[in-house]
C-alpha cells in the first residue's frame, strides 16, 4: 500500500434543501475525514441505500417521491448496523417518533445546528467502527492475471487499508513462456502495491483448467481461507473461462458470504451492476497497479491505466459522478 492514503468516512446525505444540504456537507467535511455524497430525493436515496454501503445516513424527513421515513426503513433493511440521522423542521413530537421508530439513531431539528451535527455525527461514526473492528478475509478471483486489478483493484485496496485480510487467486497465466512469466511478474508486483496476497495456479497453467479442476481450487482456497466476501467474474461474460470461474465461485461460496461480480475484459453489454464502490481515494494506488502490466496491453486494453480511469469516470454517474467500481450483487451479507 502506498503511504498516506487515509481512509474517509463515507456519508449519505438524503435533502432536497441545497442551502441545508450546503452547510451539512460544510461542516462534515471541514477535517477532511468524510465524505458526503448528496441525494435530492427520496427515490435516489432509496437507490443508494440498496446498492451502496455507508458509515452514515442523514437523511431529511420531508422529502420529493419518497419520504425520510422511506428512506430509513430501506436501509435498515440492507445494511442494518449502518447508523441513521433523521433532521425535521417539523417540530411535532409525532414526527420524531416516527423516525425513531422506523430505525433512526437520532433525530435533529431544522435549522441545524453545526456544533451539534458534528458531535452527533462523530459519535454515531465512532461506534460503527468500533463495532467493525473485526478484520474479514476477501477472496478475489481471477481466470487471468490482470482481471482483478482491472475488475476490482480500488474496492480490494479499500478492504486491505483497514485491516482487512485480501487475498488474490489466479487460476490461469494465460501464456506460456516467456509471455506467461511477464504476466506473471506483473500480477505479482501489482499485488504488492495493492497490498494483497497472491495465490498463483501450482504449474503455472497457461489456459484455463477444466470445470472441474477449477471448482477444486476455488473450494479449497474457500475452505481454507473462509472469506466473507467473495469478488468474481460477471456470469455474462463471452468467455467460458470467465463463466466457469463465477460458476464455481457461486458454487462454492457459503451461504453467510457475500458474493459480488466484477467487470472483466469480455464481459457483455448484459453486465447490469447493482452496487457502485467509491474508489476516489484509491484511483491513483489502482493505476500505479496497472501500470505493471503495460508490456502486456497490446490485446487487452482493459489493462490500460488511462481505459481503466474512464471506466471508473464512466460508471460514477451512478454514485455522484465519482469514481467508482461497479458489481452485479449475486448474495450481499452486510
């Protein structure tokens, strides 16, 4: 990992009120340790709640399509240990019993008061964290090297900055001689920049195994390692050899893990994400990984640190024009 990447709170803000929604953003952002990420209406906080996880939710309580109360049971149903902030400039006890009961952490009166968002907010942030101090084992699974650094290399570094242990399993080089050993030294010298461990295949495979071998090693490595997290290739993809490492990763993958779904190379235009990771802070440490496979992007440009910038551009529109790594959400045990 590269020194001072500092890992920043990430805050959904759900209000409709720019001038509120402004000095909310303000004062949480002041000491450069949170991030907020707007919503304007209801249904868009709805989405983002589904698809996105947080270490907070502000959400207003009057709001256009679907109310805050809308909003906070939606996400104590995806993500019930993320904390909740309900703000009303209705002054009825009625509306803050509402929220309270819905699942909101605390309420706060409109106008806000900056002293006390800050307060509230950082101490509903503290004991998150405190509660998730508990490092998870990831498994990222790869046909070829290169694909998860592409498919999911900022999402990986994320996970490894916060103590997670991450490891990385290639199943095939996919090339034999001397190209093979290229791709082989660059997955490696990639990982470490990401901070993650490698798993290559035994005998340096230059295609991709038979079904049945590949499920062997993907068991095993679930066996072995109990990953909560499990990050693989889209079923939609054009190569079989990406099919048959998801195939056997939804095979093999526990119940309690969350299984997730990168975008690879040859995935196909049916690829239709459902969670958009943040990797603002991660994009730079991601394309110095990349950088590593540049003898090798003649034929796969999905390995080119400039493509891989523009895709994680292209797919912020989904999450507040950052930049972002999108998956499709087979299983997702928060």
């Amino acid at each position: 990992m590269s020194e001072g990447v500092e890992k920043k709170a990430q805050v959904l803000l759900v209000e409709d009120n720019l001038t509120d929604a402004t000095l909310i953003r303000t004062v949480l952002e002041k000491d450069g340790d949170i991030r907020v990420t707007l919503a304007q209406d209801g249904i868009r906080g709805c989405q983002l709640v589904e698809s996105h996880r947080w270490d907070l939710v502000i959400t207003d309580f009057n709001l256009p399509g679907r109310d805050g109360i809308e909003v906070i049971l939606a996400c104590k149903a995806h993500q019930p240990d993320t904390p909740i902030i309900s703000t009303s400039a209705f002054s009825a006890s009625a509306y803050r019993d509402g929220a309270l009961r819905g699942g909101a952490s605390d309420v706060l009166p409109k106008p806000i008061n900056p002293k006390e968002l800050i307060h509230t907010a950082r101490g509903l942030l503290e004991l998150k964290s405190g509660g998730e101090s508990q490092p998870k084992v990831i498994l990222a699974i790869g046909a070829f090297p290169g694909d998860v650094e592409a498919g999911c290399g900022g999402t990986l570094m994320k996970h490894a900055l916060v103590g997670d242990q991450v490891h990385v399993l290639v199943l095939s080089v996919g090339a034999e001689g001397q190209k093979g050993e290229e791709r082989v030294a660059a997955t490696r010298k990639a990982c470490r920049v990401m901070g993650v461990k490698l798993h290559l295949p035994p005998d340096d495979t230059s295609d991709l195994p038979e079904f049945d071998t590949v499920l062997i090693r993907i068991k095993d490595a679930a066996h072995q390692l109990a990953p909560k997290i499990v990050f693989a290739p889209s079923l939609k993809d054009v190569r079989d050899s990406r099919q048959h490492a998801h195939t056997a990763a939804e095979i093999t993958a526990a119940p309690a893990t969350s299984l997730l779904c990168y975008q690879a190379a040859t995935t196909t235009l049916e690829f239709r994400p459902a969670l958009f990771e943040d990797i603002s802070d991660f994009l730079d440490q991601k394309m110095a990984a990349l950088s590593h496979f540049q003898m090798q992007v003649e034929g796969r440009p999905h390995l080119d640190p400039d493509l891989a910038r523009a895709a994680a551009r292209y797919w912020g529109r989904f999450l507040g024009y950052g930049e972002v790594e999108p998956f499709e959400v087979i299983r997702h045990t928060l």
